[in-house]
C-alpha cells in the first residue's frame, strides 16, 4: 500500500481547522450565547457588556471557521481578531470559574460548551499573532500583544470586582 500524495495530506489539514473550529468553536458557542441572552436582560451595565462580547465573539468564530489567519487579507484577520478579543475577555469570568473549580468531576459536555470556543479563540489568537511577526509588523504584533494581556490581567477583575 502506497503513503497518501502530500496534495491529499494537505488537503486533510485544511479541512481538519474550519471542522475544529466549527465543531468546538461556533457551534458550542451559540447556545452559551443564546442562554446568557436569556438571563443577562438584568439592566445591569455589566451584564450588557458581557452579552455583546459573548455575541462579537461568537460572530468571531463563525468568521473564523471560514477565513483561517494566514489569508491574503491581513485586515479580515485583525478585524477577526478584534471579535474573538472580545468574546475571550466576556467568557473569561465563566471560564476562569470553571478552572478554578477544577476539572475533575465537571461534566464533560459543560466543560465542552465553556472552554472550547475560549480554547478556539485563544488558538485563532496566536496564529494571529505568530503571522503578524513573521510579516514584520513589530508594532503591529505589541499592540495585539498588550491588548491580549490587559484583556487577560484586568478583564476577569472588572467583571468580578
């Protein structure tokens, strides 16, 4: 038996990231979207802010199921990335509790819904930032860098503060 032409490797590879992506990004996204609709309709300035971050970075992820970050079209990848940012520092609260309780005994399908499209996102973010430095794009790679870690050190704080 022959090993597989490298063009049949490739082309399991490019579809193997948009089925990730849309198997445990968008798609467990959208109910934890939908459900956070229901209960965030308190009035509450925070939990308006929570819903629209939870909603642009579900848009985020659909987006990034169909417009993977190496494209030709560098400002699609940063306006994507601009909604996953938001998405990560609105999921960061729920994710961070998940965490923090710890990972054994916690329903699997909870775990797949909370952390997968965090997990999705923070992977689409990376493949961001490792494009943009290998463009060159210095400046470009330490603003996204220092949103990242504001949005990492001081969003979990607000929200829970």
């Amino acid at each position: 038996m022959t090993a597989p032409c490298l063009t049949q490797r490739s082309a399991g590879r490019r579809l193997l990231r948009p089925a990730a992506y849309l198997l445990l990004g968008a798609a467990p996204a959208l109910p934890v979207t939908l459900l956070g609709s229901l209960f965030f309709l308190s009035g509450d300035i925070r939990a308006w802010l929570l819903l629209a971050g939870a909603w642009l970075g579900s848009l985020g992820l659909a987006l990034a199921v169909f417009y993977p970050p190496h494209t030709e079209h560098p400002r699609r990848s940063t306006c994507i990335f601009v909604l996953l940012l938001c998405g990560e520092l609105a999921m960061a609260p729920l994710s961070g509790s998940v965490l923090a309780a710890g990972l054994i005994g916690v329903n699997p399908v909870l775990l797949l819904l909370i952390l997968g499209p965090a997990l999705v996102g923070l992977h689409y973010l990376g493949l961001c930032l490792l494009r943009f430095s290998r463009a060159g794009a210095d400046l470009w790679l330490g603003l996204q860098a220092g949103a990242l870690l504001l949005a990492a050190a001081f969003g979990t704080f607000w929200f829970l503060g």
